[in-house]
C-alpha cells in the first residue's frame, strides 16, 4: 500500500494535532466585535487630527445636505440645489480620511512634521471649498465658474486658491508617504504610489475645467470656465452626479482618476487580507499593478472622449474600438497574471504562526 504522508506542525501558542494524511489544528479563540472596534479605534487615533475632523464635519453637513435636498425644491442648472454641497461632503470626506491614512503610514519624525502641516493645509483648504459653496446655495446661485458679482468672483476666487493649496498638500503627502517611506508590503507600496500619481492626475484634469471657452471670451460675460466641452452645462445630466449626457462633460475623468488614491490601496489591502497567504505577495504586486494600469487607461480613455466633445453615455464606434483593444490588452495581461499565479501557489497555509517542521513519510505495511 502506498505510504501517506504525516504533517507536524508546531506553533508558539498551540501545538499540532498528528493525524495520517491530513493535518487538524486546534480552535482559536476569536475576537470580539468589541475588541476589534477598540483596536480599529486605537488605530484611528494614530491618523491624522485636523482631517479626521473635517471628514466627521463634512460627513454631519452631508446630512444637513439630505434634509435640504427633501425640504428645498430649487433648481440650480436643471439639477437640486442642494446636490453639489452634498457630493462634495462626501468626496472630500472621503478624501480627507484617505489621506489621513497615509500619514499614519509615515514614521520619520521630520517627515511627520512637514505631513501634518501638509495635511492641515489641505483639510483647511477644503473646508474653505465647501463654505464657499454652501454660501453659494444659501445665496440660490451658482459657485462654479460665476464672477458676475464681485462677491461670487471673490468666493470663486476662493474656491480656485482652495483647490491649489488641496493640490500641493496632496502632492507633499505624496512625496512623504510614497518616495521618501519604506513599506514592507511591496503591493501595498505600489498601490499607494501609483494611486496617488492617477489621483494627482485626475485632479488635474480640474484645471482643464477653469479655462473660459471662446465663447465666453468673446461675449465677456459673467461665467469663466466649464464642466462641458463642445455645449454648456445646461444640457441634460445624469442623475445626482450631474455628468452631461449631451456634450462631453471633464467631470468623469475627474472623478475616475482621483478616485484611485482610495480604490487601488483599497485593492491592495483586500487582497492581503482576503487570501491570506494563499496567493504569492508577487502576484497581489502583479494583480496591483494591472488593476493600476487599467485604472489609468479608463482615466485617459474617459479625458480623451471628453475632450472630443462626446458624452459618457454616447460613445461613438472609435470610442467602442478604443474600450475592445484595452478590455483585449487587459485579458491578456490577466491571462499572465494567472499562469504566474501557478507557478508560484504558496504552500498550504496551515494558520497564522504555524511552521512546517517536516513532513515525514509514513509507512503502512500489508500483504
């Protein structure tokens, strides 16, 4: 008869169970809801303060936003007048957590000092933001792009010199967490770093927004800059977010690229936690760096359509034939990211501390 293989396995804590061919280890006990939340906390504690704050802040003036959008029928553009405040509640909520986050993540002490100032910066810059466009909908009109009172130039004013203080704060962090940072999670490291290049990239894309048409040069009228390109923003817009569905609106490819500082550091920490160790760290770095690449083809895909001035939601057959041969790229680059993954399958993880002392034949003799 054929021999079955016997496992020991030993760990600080417990100790293996020996069985013939197949290994059992004892229960752990696990943790309370409780005591994660309070080691979740504990954690929270460690980011950075002045953000944390203003992502609460914004997430209360997010619901003052709801009740407005129920209790105020203004329009504004077609669309509830309360729907702007309340999308840049939550984006830059969410924003400022993220980058709070990160400098949790960097331990150097004069890098901490120069981040902290960054992130203060930053989380003020965008409290001033959203003032400026809550005054704007308390006043019933636009904030964007309106100068025709010198009050709504001053605020628009404000807004512009916001963003730019929010746009260097980032690219500080970036610099702090990113180049000069070690990690010793390389997929989580790559994620972070390309992230935060897609997102810088997408915020860009908003300075796009501020450069006034021809036909507002030539008309020198009370509106400078716009979301659209090829119409106005009056045309129709999706539901909430607003985006054109007549002209090509640089609002998607805004939302898509900066939008990567959360979704790839998010990937990467899911699939550390996920497959605990059951895919090799070199293939998370692989899957990182695909989710990455296609993260920034779908930004540079939906700028471009943009640019031609084409809505997201009529692509013309280019646009389609451009979507089929990144989908193609994107299969094969998946396609070697699996055989990879073959390759280099980890071994049977047999529990968190656990060691594979030997694995020692054992015989079993009949005639």
């Amino acid at each position: 008869m054929s021999a079955a293989p016997t496992v020991i396995v030993t760990d600080q804590a417990d100790r293996g169970v020996e069985h013939a061919g197949h290994l059992q280890l004892p229960d752990r006990p696990r943790r309370s809801a409780s005591a994660m939340l309070q080691a979740w906390l504990q954690q929270v504690r460690a980011w950075h303060g002045p953000l944390v704050w203003f992502a609460l802040l914004t997430g209360v003036w997010a619901l003052v936003c709801v009740v407005g959008l129920v209790a105020d029928p203004r329009l504004l553009a077609g669309a509830p007048i309360w729907a702007k405040p309340l999308k840049f509640s939550v984006s830059l909520g969410v924003y400022a957590l993220t980058l709070a986050w990160m400098l949790s993540l960097v331990h150097r002490p004069r890098l901490r000092r120069v981040g902290w100032w960054a992130g203060t910066i930053g989380a003020a810059a965008s409290l001033l933001e959203i003032v400026a466009i809550s005054v704007q909908v308390v006043r019933g009109t636009a904030s964007h792009f309106n100068v025709s009172t010198p009050v709504d130039a001053a605020l628009y004013g404000l807004m512009g010199g916001a963003v730019v203080f929010m746009y260097c704060a980032t690219l500080v962090i970036g610099v702090a967490l990113v180049v000069l940072t070690r990690l010793e999670d390389r997929s989580l490291a790559w994620a972070l770093r390309l992230g935060l290049l897609i997102g810088l990239a997408g915020l860009s894309v908003g300075f796009l927004m501020v450069i006034p048409t021809a036909q507002q040069l030539a008309a020198g009228g009370t509106t400078i800059g716009s979301h659209s390109v090829g119409g106005d923003d009056a045309g129709g817009g999706l539901f909430f977010l607003g985006w054109n569905t007549v002209h090509g609106d640089l609002r998607v490819a805004h939302f898509v690229g900066m939008h990567a500082l959360q979704g790839l550091p998010l990937l990467a920490l899911g699939l550390a936690t996920l497959t605990r160790g059951r895919v090799a760290a070199s293939t998370r770095l692989r899957l990182v760096l695909l989710a990455s690449a296609a993260w920034a083809a779908l930004t540079a895909l939906l700028l471009w359509q943009a640019l031609r001035g084409q809505s997201v939601v009529h692509p013309d057959g280019l646009t389609w034939t451009a979507v089929g041969a990144l989908l193609l790229a994107g299969a094969a680059a998946g396609a070697g990211v699996l055989h990879h993954h073959r390759l280099h399958r980890p071994e049977r993880s047999t529990g968190p501390g656990a060691t594979v002392i030997a694995h020692v034949p054992v015989g079993v003799s009949g005639r």
